[in-house]
C-alpha cells in the first residue's frame, strides 16, 4: 500500500491548488455566509442555499457537518403542500429545481425519496406541454421561472438537470419534450429548430429565449444581429450541450458537434463569451458541468491550441478567489456580486475538476 507521502507526490499541482481553493471557499461560507438559520442569502429565496449546500456535498462534505445538516434542515422548511420547494413562489420552478438537485445529492439512505417525488410532479407540471401545447409551438417543452409565461432554455436546463437527480429516464416525456424546446434554441439550421431564427446566425451556439413576436434588432446589440437572429453565448451554449447530454443525445449527434465546434471556437476561462462579466461565476459552473457531462478531456481553441479545461479553470478561479476566500463578481448582473451564489456557483464548478 502506499503511504501518504508517495501519494501526495502523484497528485498534480493543479490539484493540490484545486483542494486549496475548495477548501477556502468552503471555510468562507460555513464561517461566514450562513446564517443562524441554516440559509444561504435567503433575502433571495432558498436558492442560493441549495447551491451552497450541494456546492459541499459534490466537494466530498457528509451529511452529519454541520453545515450541511443546518442547511438541509432549512432547505427542508421551504417545502410547499403542492410538492414545490420555492419561497414567495414567483421563481419557484427555478428554487425547486436547485433544491432537488441538493436534495437528490443528499439522499444516499432514500430520506428524501418521497420529497423528490413531489417535487418532480411539480415541476412537470409546469412545462409547457402536453394539452396546452402543440409540438409545433417554439415554446412546447420549455418551463419559465414560475411556470405560466415566458419559458426559457436556462430554467428548462434546470429542470432536466433536476429531474435526471431525481432518477429520471432520459428517454423520459417530460425530458424529451424539452429536448425539442432546447434544441429550438440552439442557432442549427437543422431538422430541430423550425424557427424563423435557424439559418439567421446558424453558428451551433445557443440562446437564452425564443421570441414569439417581430423584434427590432437596433433595440439590442448584445441579443441580435443585424438580420434579425439571435445572437449565441457562452453560458448559454454550455447549458444547452449539458442539456442535451443529459436528454440522451451523444457525441454524434449534430447538435452536440455543432455545440463542441462553437465551444472550441470561442474558448476562454477568462469571460463569458458574449456576455464579458455578466453571469461570469454561471458560466464556470455550466463550462465544467458540460464538458464534464459531454465526457471532453481537451478542447482545441480558434488557433489550434490545446486546452486542458480543467486545469485552465483552476487556475482562473484561483486568481479570481477573494482573501476571505470567497468569489465575487463586480457586475452585479443576476445577482453575482452576492458572495454566496458566486462561490457557490465556483465550488461546483470545481468540483468537476478533481
């Protein structure tokens, strides 16, 4: 057998400063991010408490710390009659997809079966779909924040995301159906995407919505182009290959290739490709979650240069980490500047670095 000082001369340096981070920014939000109450942030709902409580399990914490336990205990009070695991109710699709995913991440002795369960039911229920939608619609299959209006391709990535921790078949319905709202998102002038927008940009990125009436392109640089499409970007594009790992599609398919090319192409640890620093700490976590689940090793950039993505991530959320050893990010965008939602969102990404 070997003994300590061998093995710790096999681990790699990029290892030794990924458990170095991960453990600072564990110490920051047991220390300092939760509240007496067990929550993370909870001004914004149970959200951010079910990311900062994953973000512990997936970086090997038990369910007997102390912070985990506390922070189960308070995810757990959130729990509604209808099976939803939300606050005020107005992004409940989104709070009790994240809280399944915890939850699931806790569940090795079966405790939280029936809970998952219900929440499953839930927020199926909200997917468009079904009788009150047609496969034709550019919604059908998609799910919004909190179910009736919009639906968009971030929160149908946390439900599928939700419902495969959950132990769902890819194969299953609610899954397929947002397969097909997904792939509608994706710029793919294919079979898969009926929509006016395919062959406008038609680059295998992706976008966060899909509109359902006229839009005037010089209302947004950032979201159109001038003929009209929709412009794709990083933490976009990395949730719907995510996505699609996730509902079954493989490496062959076109839509994953289409999505691998554009990744390659626009390659960077550095932002948000598209984006700059808005949504940057989401965007690790979905990079490393895709790549992760997409089974990809290296990726070869715009310039034909190798990158070992995992070691590229590591370093960059060590240069990025804070002396508390928090993460934040200055564009308060989506509510990253929040300490405890960017770290959450940098321990999970690191997690799929180990």
């Amino acid at each position: 057998m070997a003994d300590a000082s061998s093995e710790n001369a096999q681990v790699s340096e990029s290892e030794k400063q990924r458990r170095k981070i991960v453990e600072k920014g564990l110490r920051f939000l047991a220390q300092q991010g939760q509240s007496d109450a067990g929550t993370f942030s909870d001004r914004a709902g149970p959200g951010v408490t079910a990311l900062a409580i994953t973000s512990a399990l997936r970086n090997g914490h038990s369910l007997d710390e102390p912070m985990v336990a506390a922070g189960l205990k308070a995810l757990e009070g959130y729990v509604k009659p209808d099976g939803g695991i939300y606050g005020n109710g107005r992004i409940k699709n989104y709070e009790t997809c994240v809280a399944m995913v915890c939850f699931a991440e806790a569940n090795k002795t079966g405790k939280y079966n029936n809970l998952l369960q219900r929440a499953k039911a839930f927020v199926t229920e909200m997917q468009y779909g079904g009788g009150e939608r047609d496969p034709s619609d550019p919604w059908y299959g998609g799910v919004g924040y909190g179910g009736a209006g919009r639906p968009d391709l971030s929160n149908t990535a946390y439900m599928i995301e939700a419902l495969r921790a959950a132990e769902t078949e890819a194969s299953d319905p609610a899954i397929q159906r947002a397969l097909a709202f997904v792939s509608r998102c994706q710029n793919l002038d294919s079979e898969h995407n009926d929509t006016a927008f395919a062959a406008k940009v038609d680059d295998g990125g992706f976008y966060y919505e899909i509109p359902t009436t006229k839009i005037d392109p010089s209302t947004s640089d950032e979201r159109y182009t001038d003929n009209g499409g929709l412009r794709s970007y990083g933490s976009m594009t990395y949730t719907g290959l995510k996505s699609m790992i996730f509902a079954g599609l493989t490496a062959e398919d076109k839509r994953v290739k289409a999505a691998v090319k554009w990744i390659g192409d626009h390659y960077t640890v550095e932002k948000n490709p598209g984006m700059g620093s808005a949504g940057l700490y989401y965007y690790y976590h979905t990079f490393a979650a895709a790549l992760d689940a997409a089974g990809v090793q290296s990726l070869t950039d715009s310039d034909g240069k190798e990158h070992d993505w995992r070691a590229d991530l590591i370093a960059e959320l060590a240069e990025r980490q804070n002396e508390d050893g928090s993460w934040s990010n200055e564009n308060q965008r989506w509510f990253e500047n929040d300490k405890n939602l960017a770290t959450s969102f940098a321990l999970m990404a690191l997690a799929y670095c180990d």
